[in-house]
C-alpha cells in the first residue's frame, strides 16, 4: 500500500500506548499513554498509527503494547 493512503485506509489493529519517554526525540508532544492508536502499517521496528495531530506517525514499537 502507497503511504499516501495510509490515512484513508482502515485500521489494521489497535495499540496502546504504554509510555512517551523517549531518549531522543520528543514524542509527548504526539502520543498519549494510556490512549488507544489505529495502526495503519507496520514494519520490523516501527508502528505507523494515527497519532494526537490527526497524522499518521512513524514510531518505535517499544511506545506501544
């Protein structure tokens, strides 16, 4: 699937985000923990979900249960 549909196209499942403390970049700003996420593609290391802006967002999978 074309990453240009990705926020049109139906959730694959849900996760929930069980942290937002991140070494690097600044994610509290996008992600709520606690709040459940649509997952609209995944690879290896990332959850790409509709995160707190309304855009789909690549992030690692340790945010997420």
């Amino acid at each position: 699937m074309d990453f240009k549909q990705w926020k049109d196209a139906p959730a694959i499942r849900t996760v929930t985000c069980k942290h937002t403390d991140a070494e690097k970049y600044l994610v509290s700003n996008v992600l709520t923990p606690g709040k459940e996420y649509e997952v609209k593609n995944e690879t290896d290391e990332f959850i790409f979900v509709t995160d707190n802006t309304g855009k789909v967002g690549g992030f690692y999978k340790t945010y997420f249960e």
